[in-house]
C-alpha cells in the first residue's frame, strides 16, 4: 500500500468516519508502518510522517465538508510553515494513529496541531505513546484571487455562522514568532 491508495482510501473512507465539526473537531486516522515507510535505520522515515500528516489536514477538510467545496472553487491547500518535533521511533508493522485538529486561526490561515500516537490511553499498561507531534500554519489559497480564502467564510461553508479564534498558547505564540522572525530573515537576504 503506497501513499496513493492511503489517498483512495482516505476518500473512499471518508463517510464512514463522519462528520467533523468545525471548528474543534478532530480527525483520527489509523495507519501501520509498512517496508516501503521506512528509512536505513529501519523505522519510518521522517519524510513519510509528514506527508502522512498531509492527509490529516486533508481529513479535516473533508469531515468539515470544505474539500468539494474547496475543488469546485479550484482552492489549493498551501503549508506556509511547519514545525515538528520527532519523540519516539516506529518500527515496522507497528499500529499508530494520526490525530489534527485546529488549535488557533487568523482571518486567513489556521494552526493545525497534529500528532503521531500509539497505544490506548485506558486498555494498554504502558498507556498512549507519543511519536511525532506538530504545528503547522495552513490555510486554502484561491488561485483565480491570488489570495488566501478568507477562515471565516470557510467555517461558514462548514455551518459554523460565526466562531473567535482562542487566545494563542504558549506553544502557538513562539511557533508564530518564529515564523516570522525567519520571513524576516529572508527578508533581509
């Protein structure tokens, strides 16, 4: 199974998940390390999880009921910044779960938290293991517009009438203040 059938699969999936509703909702998708997942040191590649991670926020799109909406309009899904932070291994055939969910939003882009997990929180002794959790700043960009499409017109295509944004985190504020310290870096240069 390659990325492109997890990507048939995702859609073809995708009714029987459910809905999620915007704008708290969380996708979880389940996955298994399969040979072609994984890197030289026999555990997945820090690449896959990433583009694992893709089809998170593709989740979240459909289960919100953005996604035909979003391809009807030709809305292009854009990552401006990402930042992940690697924690435990996954080894090969192992069982994990990929959870993303908005966590902040601007009027034009949205901070979607994503994590890699393994385990069960109530039945396993050893409890829930995180792999991999990450930030990343997103939003859907109109290509006719040459701009981001505006978050509360999306939430609104989600029946979701009107919804404030949560003050930032911690975690939100420096992950922010990064990404534009380095736009201003290559600013600069």
């Amino acid at each position: 199974m390659n990325l492109w059938f997890r990507l048939i699969w995702l859609f073809i999936s995708a009714r029987y998940r459910g809905p999620i509703t915007a704008p708290f909702g969380v996708s979880v998708l389940h996955f298994r390390v399969w040979p072609h997942d994984l890197d030289l040191s026999m555990h997945m590649n820090n690449g896959r999880y990433l583009t694992l991670m893709d089809l998170g926020r593709i989740d979240l799109m459909l289960g919100m009921g953005l996604a035909g909406v979003a391809f009807k309009s030709g809305w292009t899904p854009i990552l401006s910044a990402s930042k992940v932070r690697f924690r435990r291994e996954l080894k090969p055939f192992k069982a994990f779960r990929l959870e993303s969910r908005i966590l902040w939003w601007s009027s034009t882009q949205v901070i979607i938290e994503q994590r890699l997990l393994s385990g069960d929180p109530h039945g396993d002794a050893r409890g829930e293991v995180v792999h991999a959790s990450a930030l990343m700043l997103a939003g859907l960009y109109d290509r006719k517009q040459r701009q981001f499409v505006p978050v509360a017109k999306l939430f609104e295509l989600a029946g979701l009438a009107q919804a404030t944004s949560p003050e930032p985190s911690d975690e939100v504020s420096a992950f922010l203040m990064a990404n534009d310290a380095l736009k201003q870096a290559e600013a600069s240069r």
